[in-house]
C-alpha cells in the first residue's frame, strides 16, 4: 500500500497492464475461444466462493487467478461474436477505456459544480447524437442507465404535466383525480407496464393497444382505446410508440400516434431503445418521421452504440416539466450558480451520476458518424443476408418482417403438424443450437406460435459466424429430423 492509502504505483501499473492486455487479446479474437453461454448450474459459482470476505489484503496474482478460474467460466460473453440472443450488443475499444477514465475519476456528476465537465460533456455528445439522427433540434437530453428508467421519468413527467398536484398530494384517496391511463401496443418493452406500477397507476393504468399484420400498433385500436376509456371515467395520460420492438423490432407509426396525442392532449413518449441508433444512418431516419410531436424519447447507446453498459439517453422538449417532477434541492446541494446552470440531479430521481459520457465521447470520436454508420450497415446487411436465406430454405419460415438487423424465423418440420409440437420442436432446436458454446439465440412467442431470434449487434460478429449460426440449424435440424 502507498502512502496515500492506494496501491504503490508500480503495483497498480503491473495490475492494470495485465488487465489491459488481457481485454485485448479478449476483444481480438479471444471471446470466441470462450462458449458464449456460460456452461454453469445454478449456484455453481457460488458454491466456489468464500462465505466471508477476506480478513487480510490478497495477493493481487491470486485474485486474477481465482477471476480466470471462478468467474470467467460463469461469464455469458455478450461480446462474443457469436452472441445472438436478445439484442447483441458490444463493448468496443474506446468505451472500454473512456469508462476505465471515468472509474478512474470517479467524479460524481449530481451538480454541475461537482464536475463541469460531466455535465457540460454529456449535454453536447447528446446534441451531437440528437442532430446526426435527425432529431428535433428543441429536444433537450441527457443520460439514464437504462431505457426502463428513462421511460419510467418521461411517464412521471407526462403525470405531472397532466396534473402538478400529484407532486404534493399524491394520488390516494384523490376524488378529483379520475385514474390514469398509458398506452403502448401489446408489442412494447415490459418496462412501460412497470413504469405505470412503479409510478402508483397500477398495471390496470397501463392498457396495450392490438398490433397489425406486421406488429405495429393499431392506431384505429388506440383511437377507440383513448374513446372507451374516457367515456368509462379513466383519464388518458400518454401514449408510448416503440421504434424497434423487443420481439420483431417493428416501427410503430410515429407521425399518426403524434397526431393521435396532439389532438387528445396526451403526452407522446417514443420508446427507440434498440433500433434509434439506426438514425445515424440517413437511409434510417424515417424511423423518427413525425417525432416533432413527441415530448420525449429514449435510445440506448449501450445496445447498438458500441457503449459499455449502461447508457440510455433520454430526450425531451420539455425539461422544464422534468424539474417540476424531481427538482428537490436541500440547502447542502446550493451553489453559487445554483438556477444559472444545468444540475442533472434536477431531471430524475437519482442524485448521484456517473460520468457516462466520457465512454460515449469517446465512441463517437474515435469511430466518428461515418465509422458508427458503416458498422451498424454492416449488422443490417448480415441480417438482410440470413433473412434470403430463410426465405429460400423449405424448412424454415420468416415470422416478421426484418427492418433493422434482427431475423424472426422458425423450423416448419414436415412431419409435425400441431403447434404445440412445432414450438416444442423450434425450442428444442434452439436449445441444441445454444449447447454448441458458439452461437447463443434467444426466442419470443408470436402470433403464430414461438419465433427464433438472431440478433446481429456485435462488432465481432461476421459473414463466417452467421454462416456458423445456419450451419448449426440445420444441423441440429437434421439431428431432431431423424429422431
Ligand atoms: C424496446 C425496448 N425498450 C426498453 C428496453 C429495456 O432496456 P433497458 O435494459 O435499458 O431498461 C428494451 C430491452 O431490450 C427494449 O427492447
């Protein structure tokens, strides 16, 4: 230990390095050397580990050796190319390291005081993100962890706009307050529902609104919805739209929902939280046609940005109502400036920040517009690629249309014609699929029955590992075939 109570330099220099070398080595290449689903039973790790933490300081060799030999093994590798489940997503190079600067800081970004920098940081890289995806150039943004909390104050913000007394009051045992009512199509990220339960609306406040042919919300639907609900005594509050939803990735019709909130007076919040990223590329940005009515809108850097977990970035054209909603400042949080400048505790429930936008500036300079664009075209083309291939295979089918880079698509087995026996089938196959330790798909029920997914987000993931991934289907088809 050195004076100063931290490791000597030399240690910490020694220690680092190691590491450092290692995330190269794990980026260039060395993830795939590992299965990318953790081959481990439940509570295998745990029952590996010590029941006390130690009473004395540990070598640092054996802490990296008990990492190797513990830990890793229990590690599902989101960066492995071969990661195709849910939505695959990368750390890439200069995220890691702008997160290593950040940890290393380790400032606290609640007040602008606390840190200029953190603040003054994040508001730009989100003007430069808002501004290269097309954005309304009034929206005003700034980082959460997660897309769920993001949604969770953009809902908050929409209730205190529809009524600033929910703030001192409460909702209980209100008899002027008629209960809230938000909608999202049945399609939408869970987070919207629990939103409207961490919010007080309950889940009856959250009502899902039917989907079309091609998983889009029914405006016609939501239309009557918001009609129904006013004449039986409920009060709408929002409407959400997702951008890229969590099963197929479908775009909900943004301009005629804006429209829909307009005319009701309903707050519009746009959930992008996987497919927003796609705006940087011009060709995309249809995505957003109509977002100069939404009054707020969430994307995730840390899905399809190249971002370290976690990062959300939460956009709004009112920020003022945002500070109505969470702007509580003791005397010990005053500053000089205090009303002068942008405290980010002001805009959410959490007083301490991160300095988040450290990873994300360094993303962004480092790839620059161009290199992100180039990279997410190339996740799109592989997906586009795997989708033909689907389409010509007789044994498989497409379950959705496939607008960014995620493929929706079952085995149709020529002998087994009840449903129930396909979804057994294709869960099966994915199953087998996923032993492999080389490729790792996830799955999602549809209307039809249960989809297969394969989600092309990783910086790694190439033409050979999605040859890989069909490869294995239709070996494993063939294995269960032949059962
Ligand atoms: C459309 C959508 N919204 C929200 C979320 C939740 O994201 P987070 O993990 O950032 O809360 C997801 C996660 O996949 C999503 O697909």
């Amino acid at each position: 230990m050195g004076d100063n109570g931290q490791w000597d330099a030399d240690l910490f220099r020694r220690e680092g390095h190691r590491m450092v070398d290692w995330i190269a080595e794990y980026l260039d290449g060395g993830a795939r050397e590992m299965p990318v689903l953790a081959q481990v039973e439940p509570g295998e790790i745990s029952g590996q580990l010590p029941t006390a933490m130690p009473e004395q300081a540990e070598d640092p060799e054996a802490v990296w050796q008990d990492f190797q030999n513990i830990i890793l093994p229990g590690v599902t590798h989101w960066n492995h190319p071969g990661f195709m489940a849910y939505f695959g997503i990368t750390g890439s190079g200069p995220g890691i390291l702008g997160d290593l600067m950040s940890s290393a800081l380790n400032v606290n970004g609640m007040l602008w005081r606390t840190c200029p920098s953190c603040t003054e940081l994040e508001l730009s890289v989100l003007d430069w993100l808002r501004d290269g995806m097309g954005l309304p150039g009034e929206l005003f943004g700034f980082l959460c962890d997660t897309a769920s909390v993001s949604s969770m104050l953009s809902l908050a913000a929409a209730r205190e706009a529809a009524d600033p007394e929910v703030r001192r009051l409460g909702m209980a045992g209100r008899a002027d307050l008629k209960p809230f009512r938000v909608y999202a199509s049945d399609q939408a990220h869970s987070s919207i529902a629990k939103a409207c339960v961490t919010l007080g609306l309950g889940l009856d406040g959250f009502r899902g609104i039917a989907h079309d042919d091609d998983y889009r919300m029914d405006v016609a639907a939501l239309e009557t919805a918001i009609a129904e609900d006013r004449a039986s005594g409920t009060r709408p509050l929002a409407v959400v739209a997702t951008v890229g939803t969590t099963s197929t990735t479908s775009v909900d019709p943004v301009a005629a929902i804006g429209e829909i909130c307009r005319r009701e007076g309903l707050w519009f919040h746009v959930d992008a939280a996987y497919a927003g990223s796609a705006a940087i590329c011009p060709e995309h940005q249809w995505i957003f046609d109509g977002a100069e009515n939404v009054d707020s809108l969430v994307f995730n850097p840390h899905k399809w940005l190249f971002t370290s977990f976690d990062a959300s970035a939460l956009y709004t054209r009112h920020p003022e109502i945002f500070r109505r909603a969470f702007s509580l400042v003791p005397e010990y949080l005053t500053t000089p400036v205090t009303g002068q400048v942008v405290d980010l505790m002001d805009y959410g429930i959490q007083l301490g920040r991160r300095f988040r936008a450290l990873k994300l500036w360094w993303v962004m300079r480092c790839f620059g517009a161009e290199g992100i664009r180039a990279r997410l075209r190339h996740h799109i083309n592989l997906a586009r690629e795997f989708a033909g291939w689907i389409d010509a295979h007789q044994d498989f089918e497409r379950m959705a249309p496939t607008p960014f880079s995620v493929i929706c698509f079952r085995a149709v087995p020529p002998e087994v014609e009840d449903s129930e026996a396909v979804d057994e089938f294709n869960m099966e196959l994915m199953e087998r699929v996923n032993a492999s330790g080389d490729i790792y798909l996830s799955h999602t029920r549809l209307d039809d029955g249960i989809a297969l997914r394969v989600a092309i987000g990783n910086l790694g993931t190439s033409k050979a590992d999605v040859q890989r991934c069909r490869d294995l289907l239709e070996k494993e088809m063939t294995c269960l075939f032949r059962r």
